[in-house]
C-alpha cells in the first residue's frame, strides 16, 4: 500500500517537478558553471607528480583516467571537424570559385589530371571545416586542461578561445585579401613567361598560405599566455631577436610553396611583424604576473 501511495504521489506531483526543474535549470547551471570557474586545484609539484606515477598505484590510475579524458577530447573534436566538413560540401563550390577570383575565376585553370578537381574539393572542404570547427576545437582542449588551471587562468582561457579564432580568420583575410593580390601578378608572369596554373597547384598555394598564416596570427597570443604561466619571459624573446628571425626565415621556405625570395618575403614581413607584437604582449603579461606574485606574498605576510 506505501509503494502504490509513494508511486500516486510521484505521478501527481511529476508536473511540478517538471516545471521546478525546468524554471531552476538556468540557475543550477549558471551555479555549476561558476563554482568550476573559480574553483582553485589543488597543486602537485611536477617532480612529485613524476615520483608518484612510479610508486603510486593511485597516481598511475589518475594519469590513465585523464589519458583516457584526452582520448575522449579528442574524438570528440574530430567529430566536430567531420561534420563542419560535411556542412561545408553545401558551399565549398561557391568558396572554390571565390578563392579563384585573384586569377580570373575557374576558367583561368586547367586540369591535367583526372580526380585533380575532387582533390581540390576535398582539400577547400577541409579548410572550411578547420575554420568552422576551431572554435568548438579550442573549447574541448579548454574543458580538458581547465582542472589543472588557476581560477584567473581558467578565465582567460575562455575568453582566449573567441580571441583564438578571431585571430586565425585575421590571418586567412591578410593572406588572402593582401598577400596574395600582391604575390600572384608577379609570380604568374616572372621573366615575361605567362604560367598555366593547375587547379591543385593553385589552391595548394592558396590554402597552404591562407592556413600557416592564420596559425602564425595565433603567435601573439600563444607567447601572452605563456608568459603569464611563468614558461617564457620577455627579455628572452628581446635577447634572441635575430635567432628568431633566422627561425623565421626557415618556417617560412617551409610554409611557401615556391622557393622565390619574394614569396618567402611576403610570409616573413608579417610573421617578424608578429613576433615583435609578441614581445610587448609578453611584457604586459610579464608586469601582470610579477604583480600577482606580489599580491600573493604580501598576503602571505599578512598570515
């Protein structure tokens, strides 16, 4: 008899459940969501850390559990990316037609090859996914490294992730709308000889450009957040400014498709542009972190 009245109760009553639990979902979410952006982790000592996995039965557990937590990330990231991809088959034609516009539209090409224009499809595709699932990219490796981040980092690290791809867009649009008008006049008719372009040596160019740009955009960013985790400092990165460029100058002959100073001039000019942005972004987080440090030992005397 209690069972039956307990169930009787429970479908009488399910209603305003369902309504409490739909009402009070924003406020337990916004809850959950504050508490694991301002809760602090408890800190190990790397070398510690290192002893434990080694004698630690628990330790080796833990490790393999956040193993198996970026396994999870990961598989999820590339899911993403596999169905930005499939989203961007709607549209790839009318982005391959764009990108072919520096040259005179798609008529301007030739294919020599049979699956040449599939390559070049898949290849656009891709690109277009990369772009489209960055954002949701960034966040996963954001949810798996946010445990072991202070609040502040945490923080950061969200915000750091629009900022992110912001900047990888930025780069695409600064290759594309002003490297490569000024690159491909000169390249297609040196010496007077006018090229042929095939379809997968153009875009090859093109997106090979478009998408190391966009990643070396990225830098100045990469450099502020290192440096305000203590992994790299500003006078470092002044010191060995001309090891830097020689570093530079290799990526770039790396990144450009051709091996004509020109081209590689055009992808070294914004790149040495960006490390030096990196140098005074480092010296801001540099500042903000030796204030941080202290704040926290004045409080400590303070205890």
């Amino acid at each position: 008899m209690r069972k039956f009245l307990l169930g009787l109760w429970r479908v009488i009553t399910f209603p305003f459940r369902l309504v409490w639990k739909i009402v009070s979902f924003p406020f337990r979410a916004y809850r959950q969501v504050h508490t694991f952006l301002t809760e602090e982790p408890d800190e190990h000592p790397l070398i510690d850390v290192l002893s434990g996995v080694v004698s630690d039965k628990e330790m080796r557990e833990s490790l393999w559990n956040q193993v198996e937590d970026l396994r999870k990330h990961l598989l999820r990231s590339l899911l993403a990316l596999t169905i930005t991809v499939v989203i961007s088959f709607a549209f790839t034609q009318q982005l391959i037609e764009y990108l072919a516009r520096p040259i005179g539209g798609l008529t301007a090409l030739k294919a020599i090859e049979v699956t040449e224009s599939v390559g070049v499809f898949m290849k656009v595709a891709l690109l277009s996914g990369v772009v489209l699932a960055l954002p949701y990219i960034a966040f996963e490796f954001w949810l798996f490294a946010a445990p072991g981040l202070r609040s502040a980092s945490r923080r950061f690290g969200l915000l750091a992730i629009p900022l992110a791809t912001f900047l990888f867009v930025s780069g695409m649009a600064f290759s594309f709308y002003i490297m490569l008008p000024a690159a491909l006049p000169f390249l297609l008719n040196f010496m007077g000889i006018q090229a042929e372009l095939r379809p997968m040596s153009y875009f090859n160019f093109v997106t090979g450009v478009m998408f190391w740009i966009g990643i070396s955009f990225e830098f100045p960013l990469l450099i502020y957040v290192l440096t305000a985790i203590g992994w790299v400092k500003p006078q470092a990165m002044s010191e060995h400014w001309r090891i830097a460029i020689v570093l530079i100058s290799v990526l770039a002959a790396a990144i450009t498709p051709t091996v004509d100073p020109v081209n590689m001039a055009l992808v070294m000019a914004p790149m040495t542009l960006l490390y030096f942005i990196s140098i005074a972004l480092s010296r801001i987080a540099y500042r903000g972190r030796q204030r941080q440090m202290q704040a926290r030992e004045a409080a400590q005397e303070e205890e």
